[in-house]
C-alpha cells in the first residue's frame, strides 16, 4: 500500500447553493397554494442533502482517506471545509506529533542480570494510508512494537561498562537511543509510522538485586580509586630515586633502594598518617 493523494474541492460554494435551495423551499412551503411544488421538491431536497453529505472539514496535520466500495481512492490534506463524492468513504487520521511512555519493563541485559527499563517514543503518522490499512489498530500497533522493540534493544547491552569503549545502558545514553529509534523505524515503517525520537526514561536494576549490585558498583569504584593511588605513588617513588641517583646525595645499594621504596609506598598509600621512625645508627 502506497499513500496517492486525492484531489478535493471547496465545501463552501456547495454549502451556499445547499443553503438557498433550502431557504427558497421553506418560502415555498409557507405558501399552501404550493402545495404541488413542495412535493415535487421533495426529490430536490433529497438530492441536497446527499450532496452536502460529501461534505468534511480537515483542519491542520489531518488527513482523510477516501475509499469507494472498498478500494482506496486516495488521500486528501487540504484544509478546510472540503468536499468529494459523497459515496466515498472518509475516515481521518491524525498527523500531529504523538508521544507516550511504555510500561516498566522487566527483563535481562546482555550479562544476564534482570533490571527495570522504559522509554519515552515520539512519532508521528507520514502516511495515512499504510496506517489505516496495513494494520489493523496503528496505535495499538505503535504500542506494542515499541515494547518489542526496546526489550530486544535491552538485551543487546550491559547495564555497566566494564571494558573500556564498550557501550552500556546506563554510560551511552546517545548511542543507546539512537539504536532504539532505528529499531522502532524498522518496526513501524509498514504502518506508515515515523519515529521522532526515542530517549530512556528509567532505568534500574530489579529490586531482588538492586543491593548487590549497589555492592559491586562501589568495590569497582574503591578498586579504581586504588589503582590510581598506586600509579601514582610508583611514579613518585620512582622519580625520587631518579632524582637521588642524578644529584648523587647518597649512594644507595639494592637492598636500601628496596627499603626506601617500600617505606615510600607504605606512606603514600596508607589511608593514615605515618608515624616516623629515627634510626639512630646501624
């Protein structure tokens, strides 16, 4: 199915000529010597209001699909007051921008642990004709695809990054969205659907693990924090031999070098104060 447009003609000069008909015969019908001619406008006045019956007002992002004994004759945009064979059978569709938030789904991310997801969709109807029949309830479909859509896009990543430049639910938040968009457009675009935008809107682990996994995202910081603090106390160690050995204050044999170095990493790494210690002689 492929949207063709229709064209449609002004409602108002029909509106104007149903209206002075209908004024001349109620002038008609207050005269009793016409009886003759009010029965014979009967027919006339049948055929008036047939003909305003093909009558429809479109206003603003509104389309009307017109169809003959069910064939699809066409799609009209024009707004207005409009007008087409009254035997065509209308119905309208809405263009306008539409957004709604899924339900919180529950299901498991690419590690396999379980977390609550949502997402807010934004899309708009492009064609009118593939909406009203390629599918049977479009908004009932857009609904139900968009759940398919990000428990299929949930899955496909970790909650957390745990390898550097790996993407990640709760860390690429752009990347994870335009995925989503391009599913819910591959999904939707039979039913004449377009996909505006597709963002998340919540995101959680599942209460029955949310405490454990509260647990290993602060021992990951703790350890990342660690890590730094020993890169960085090394690096120091090291340039204060350096600079030890280039100025030549003392000389140091392997075994000192060994002590200085261990006494070094103790202080810069102890979460305490250290307590020095005078070594009166050897």
């Amino acid at each position: 199915m492929t949207e063709k447009p229709k064209v449609s003609f002004s409602g108002l000069p029909v509106l104007i000529a149903a209206l002075l008909f209908l004024g001349f015969y109620f002038i008609a019908s207050i005269d009793a010597k016409n009886e003759a001619s009010i029965i014979l406008g009967f027919p006339l006045l049948a055929l008036v209001i047939f003909v305003m019956s093909g009558c429809y007002k479109l206003e603003p992002n509104q389309a009307v699909v017109l169809s003959f004994f069910g064939k699809y004759s066409g799609t009209v945009r024009d707004t207005g007051l409009r007008w087409n064979n009254p035997l065509y059978q209308k119905k309208k569709i809405s263009l306008r921008v539409r957004n709604f938030e899924s339900g919180r789904l529950k299901v498991n991310e690419l590690d396999g642990s379980p977390i609550e997801i949502a997402a807010v969709i934004v899309w708009q109807v492009e064609g009118a004709a593939e909406a009203v029949y390629n599918v049977d309830d479009y908004e009932s479909f857009v609904h139900i695809q968009s759940e398919a859509a990000l428990r299929a896009m949930a899955t496909s990543y970790p909650y957390d990054q745990h390898e550097e430049g790996q993407l990640a639910l709760r860390s690429h938040a752009a990347e994870i969205s335009a995925h989503l968009q391009s599913e819910l457009t591959d999904r939707l675009v039979d039913a004449g659907v377009a996909v505006l935008d597709a963002r998340i809107s919540h995101l959680a682990y599942t209460p029955e693990i949310a405490q454990a996994m509260l647990q290993r995202q602060q021992a990951n910081v703790v350890i990342a924090a660690l890590s730094r603090i020993v890169t960085g106390a090394v690096s120091m160690v090291e340039a204060a031999l350096a600079q030890l050995q280039t100025h030549g204050t003392v000389k140091l044999d392997d075994a000192q070098k060994a002590a200085i170095v261990g006494n070094l990493l103790v202080v810069l790494c102890s979460e305490r104060g250290s307590q020095p210690t005078i070594n009166a002689g050897s």
